[in-house]
C-alpha cells in the first residue's frame, strides 16, 4: 500500500512545466475550474468531486515535499474510494507491482472516452446498476493533449448530455459564415461552399473536453491524469484484462533513480482503447488479431495537422466566421488545405492540414504553414496579433474503406484510434463521441446482460456515423488523382450524386511508401522567419508548453538504428528532420565529422506523424512517462 500511495502523490511524480499562458489563457482555467483549495478541503471534498479531488492532490503533491501532509487524517484507501463509485479493489499479481480492478477500463480522455465513460454510467443509473468506469489519460491533466481545428458539431452531445447549454458547456460561439476559399500565392478565389455549419460552434476542444471530465467525474467516472499506459494485459487464453502503465524514474541508461516507480496494472473487465489517431496500444490489438483483415479494410491514410491560436486586433475579429482554403502553398499534388476560425475573446484558430501520402521529401509541413501566414489575404488577419498557443497532430483520413474491425477479446477500440472523421466535413469529434456511446452501450449490455461485444459492431454500421462516412468514402481518395481530379469527382459527388455513386474509391499507396527517392524531386527552399508573423520551431515549441523528463529511456524508438544513415539521408534526404513539427529528429556531426540522426525526444508534441511517414516504418513511438508532452489550454 505504501508504495502506490506513494507512486499517485511523490511530489517528483510530475516535473516543472514553464507555462507561456496569456491572461486570455488563464481566463480558461478561472472559467471552468476552482482555484486550488487548502489542504483541509482537500480532505472534505465530496465524493462527486473524484477528478478534481485527484486533480487538486496532485497539485498540491506538486507544491508540496511532504507525503506526511497529505495522508495525514486518511489512507490513500480512502481517498481513492471517494472518487466516484468504482471501489478500490484488489492489490495482487507481481509481488513489485501494484493492481487495481475495474469492470470498465478506458485508455484516453478525451471526446470518445469521455463520451464511453459518461454513457456507461447514465446507463448504471438508468438500471441501478453499481459498475465501476476507470479513465487513464497520459496527459498531464484532462485536455492537456487534445488539438483540433474545431468546428464542433453537436449532435452527438445533444444525444450524450442534452442540457449542454443549462449546464454552462464551453460551446458559446455559433458559426456566423462560411467562406471557401481557393488561394494561388497572391491571390483568394472565392468558391462555392460546399460545407454546411448552420447550427454548428467554434470551440477548443481541449477546454470541451475538461468540461466532460467534470460531467463524467459527477457520475462516478475516476479519472487518472498522468499515467500513460504502456503495455496491453493479457490472460492465458489471450483475452484483454487489462492495462499497464510506464514505470516511473527510469534514467536514459534504463537504471533506476532515487524517485523509481513501478508501474501499476490496471485490470477490467471490459478495455475501452480511445488513445486517438495512431494510438500506439489500438496499432499493436489491431495487428495482433488481424482487425484490418476481418473488417475488410483499408490501410489508413493520414494528414498532419498543425495550428496556431492567436489573439487579433478587435476590429479584424468576427466571432463565429469561418474560412477554409485549398490551394497554395501547398503542391497541386498534395492534398490538403488550411483553416481559419473566429473564436471568443479576439482569438482565431489558424492551421494548415497536409496530408502525408505527400511525394516530395523535401517538403516540411511546419514551414507550409509559416508561408501561409504570409498570403496576403490571410496576413491581413494577423498584422498587430499575437500567438497564444501552438500545437500540432495528425488525423484519419482513410474514412469508410480504412475503419477495421473495432471488437477484440476483452474490449472494442473506439474514436479516432478506429478512424471516423468525416474528411469533407472536416470533422471527427461527433463521431468519435458517438463511437464511444455506442460502444459502451454495447459494454453495458455485455456486463449487465451477458450480450456479446460483438453488438459494438452492428450498432455501428447501424448507426448515422456510417451514413455519414458511406456518403463520404470517395472524397479523399478522390484527390490521389490530382487536385483538379479531386475537385471534379468531389463535386459530382457533393452536388450531384450526394454519396450514392456505386463504385468506392481505394486509397492509393500507404503514406510512407508515397515518398519519392530526393533524386526524383526538387528541393524546397524556405524563407527565414520575421518573427512576426513566422517563427522558428524553438519558439513555437515553447508556445505548447511541451515538457517531458529529461533523463528517461527514449520513448522514440529506431526498429533498425543503422537506417537514417544507410538509407533515410542518401535516398530520402532525411526526411524526419523535415516531416516533424517539433524538430525532434536532426542530423548532427559525430565524431568522424559524420552525419548522424540525434533524436530530441524532450520536444515531441506527440503529433505521431514519425511512426506513420518514415519511409521505411523505421520509428515507433511509444508513450514517455506519464504527464509528459505537450500542455494545450486552448487547442
């Protein structure tokens, strides 16, 4: 007991994140959080407070050296049952390792997870039912790690928690126009739009999903910030029971320093993986038991997504506008586009998406987006402005044809770890929380009722979010053909045939064997940024608030370390030190004055576009400790 007691509150258990918040920032946390309490309301907290009770002690374990002052007057037995419904249950298996059991595990929170937790409990109420749900987030609090664009659509939620608006949701922005926008370098053609968000919101993401934290915490939900889990659990008949988490206070060389933690397990009945797009877990249970091959589907195709939030002069904001773009500076033979969205407060939401079945391994996505910014339609927008916030993560694009089977034995995968964004719609948080009802519909049933898992499924194809993707299936592959293709088959589709064409475009090649050799294309060349309205990746890596302990066994891993230098620099131009929005990958002199691939671990925003565009498959990425990455407030 001790020693997990010890493992949830060492004050070394989460290190010092320097925080770049504005005022405009911090108003997020004032809006939606207490301010932290003393140390005697943190032993009075009630039990419908089980997140932010957790929350708080780990702040205070932060601020604190003392373990005696927080479990003095309580055992950590106690306080653990006080968060929520679930009980705490066993300590068991490895004599070094501790083990808690729940009948629902969830691995991720945000919009899918979240939204499995909160439906799993309102369907406890709704039978009497005492089930425990336990949420595990790598991130260093609820949100800490969610970036979208975002454009929220809420259905879903009004289905999920239909007193949205009453119970004061971070959803206040109603979009007010949509424009389309086709831009060359010096110029904005408008086009038709072929959107529809009437009745739609701009939001952040990360501050809706604090948000579900609460409601989920309010029916019993415990929710764990700052435990990754890294290891999947099985029993002898090779079923999921399970999740492990990292080890904690392991140094680079793998010994173990003074604050060494062991990881714990956590057991369920039912494992719900909602890690999002690449989930490091969802990848090794899909190609463990063949789940692309039994659902008939696809590889899956991606994009990386990279945004900024800033604040602009009052006089240039239009709280609600909507703009998208195709076009420059993107290629014509890369698909892809930018976004620009008027939130509250004078802040806009500025991002580029390029998709990365991208042919040239010259090309470096972070530098597109400096170049946007200088367009002049755009620039207009920022000119006196300030950044707030940057980040960066890549998305499903494969739709309909790349979702695999989702069930497996002991549990389901659900959002974006499957795959549900709607690419023409640019949008996948509705979906994804529908996933995740859906399935812990599904759960209960099984739990509850004895029903098989397999009602996930079926439910599913059942569902609008398959209406909604079979409608969308040929929009994406559609541009593989081009981007003057792509707009013509797109807008036969759209205008024309809406959906039903009976003939489902494939994707073309996987992303990382869509890189041409360097010899077959063209460098690109980038200007330096002005600081202005561009800037290098240092200062905008200081702009997510990303942290991770120094001194831990690299968390990206080389499958063949000899690789970068025998094949990704002399046929691929080293493509990693471009393809990574965090310059986490470069080439430095050795000691034979050599080059040789260093990895900067420490920067990694955990975007995952290493473990899907290195042309040979060569990096896996896997999670660092607990609480580390990258700290959105406002993303």
């Amino acid at each position: 007991m001790p020693q997990f007691r010890s493992f949830l509150f060492n004050s070394n258990r989460f290190h010092s994140r320097s925080s770049s918040f504005t005022s405009a920032t911090s108003s997020v946390f004032r809006s939606h959080f207490a301010p932290f309490s003393p140390p005697s309301d943190l032993l009075d907290c009630p039990a419908s407070n089980g997140f932010s009770y957790f929350r708080r002690l780990l702040q205070y374990s932060s601020a604190s050296r003392s373990d005696d002052v927080l479990c003095r007057g309580f055992s950590i037995r106690k306080s653990l049952s006080k968060m929520g419904s679930g009980k705490f249950r066993s300590f068991s298996t490895e004599p070094d390792r501790e083990s808690i059991e729940y009948d629902v595990v969830i691995v991720g929170a945000g919009p899918a997870g979240l939204s499995a937790a909160i439906r799993f409990k309102q369907m406890c109420r709704e039978k009497d039912v005492d089930l425990s749900v336990c949420v595990v987030e790598k991130g260093a609090e609820v949100g800490a790690h969610i970036l979208s664009g975002n454009v929220f659509e809420p259905r879903a939620l009004n289905e999920l928690l239909p007193r949205w608006k009453q119970e004061e949701a971070p959803i206040s922005i109603p979009v007010t126009s949509d424009q389309f926008w086709f831009l060359t370098k010096e110029r904005a053609l408008s086009l038709p739009c072929p959107f529809n968000n009437e009745g739609n919101y701009v939001i952040s993401l990360s501050q809706l999903v604090r948000w579900m934290g609460v409601k989920a915490e309010e029916l019993g939900v415990e929710i764990y910030p700052g435990f990754a889990a890294s290891e999947i659990l099985f029993d002898a008949n090779n079923k999921v029971i399970g999740i492990g988490t990292n080890d904690m206070g392991i140094s680079k060389d793998g010994s173990k320093k003074e604050n060494f933690q062991r990881g714990v397990e956590i057991k369920g009945r039912i494992t719900l993986l909602a890690e999002g797009c690449r989930g490091s877990l969802s990848e090794k249970i899909v190609q463990k038991y063949n789940l692309r091959e039994k659902g008939s589907a696809q590889h899956q195709t991606y994009a990386l997504g990279i945004k900024e939030v800033w604040e602009i002069d009052a006089d240039k904001h239009q709280p609600g506008a909507v703009l998208h773009t195709l076009g420059w500076p993107l290629d014509r033979k890369t698909y892809g586009g930018s976004f620009l969205y008027h939130m509250n407060d004078r802040q806009i939401s500025l991002g580029l998406v390029v998709a990365l079945n991208y042919q040239n391994p010259y090309m470096n996505p972070y530098e597109e987006f400096q170049k946007l910014k200088h367009h002049p339609a755009i620039k207009t927008f920022l000119d006196g402005g300030t950044v707030i916030q940057y980040g960066a993560r890549t998305l499903n694009e494969g739709g309909l044809q790349s979702i695999p089977y989702p069930v497996f034995p002991g549990g389901a995968i659900i959002g974006c770890s499957a795959g549900f964004l709607n690419v023409p719609k640019i949008k996948g948080t509705h979906t994804a929380m529908k996933s995740g009802m859906l399935a812990a519909e599904a759960t209960f049933s099984l739990l509850n009722e004895g029903l098989e898992m397999d009602k996930y499924w079926d439910a599913l194809r059942n569902s609008w979010i398959w209406e909604e993707l079979f409608r969308a299936r040929n929009y994406r592959p559609a541009f593989d053909y081009g981007l003057i293709p792509g707009f013509a088959i797109s807008a036969l589709e759209h205008y024309l045939l809406k959906g039903r064409h009976p003939i489902t475009l494939k994707h073309g090649k996987p992303d990382h064997e869509a890189t041409h050799a360097a010899k077959l294309c063209s460098p690109i060349h980038y200007p330096k940024p002005d600081g202005v309205l561009s800037f290098d990746v240092p200062t905008s890596l200081h702009r997510s608030n990303t942290n991770h302990e120094h001194d831990q066994p690299p968390h990206l891993r080389l499958r063949d370390p000899k690789i970068p230098e025998l094949i990704n620099l002399p046929v691929y131009a080293g493509p990693e030190s471009r393809y990574c929005p965090a310059r986490v990958y470069e080439y430095v002199p050795d000691e034979q004055n050599q080059p040789k691939l260093q990895i900067n671990a420490q920067n990694c925003v955990h975007c995952k576009a290493c473990d899907i565009k290195d042309p040979k498959q060569n990096v896996e990425w896997t999670v660092p400790e607990g609480g580390g990455g990258p700290g959105y407030s406002i993303m």
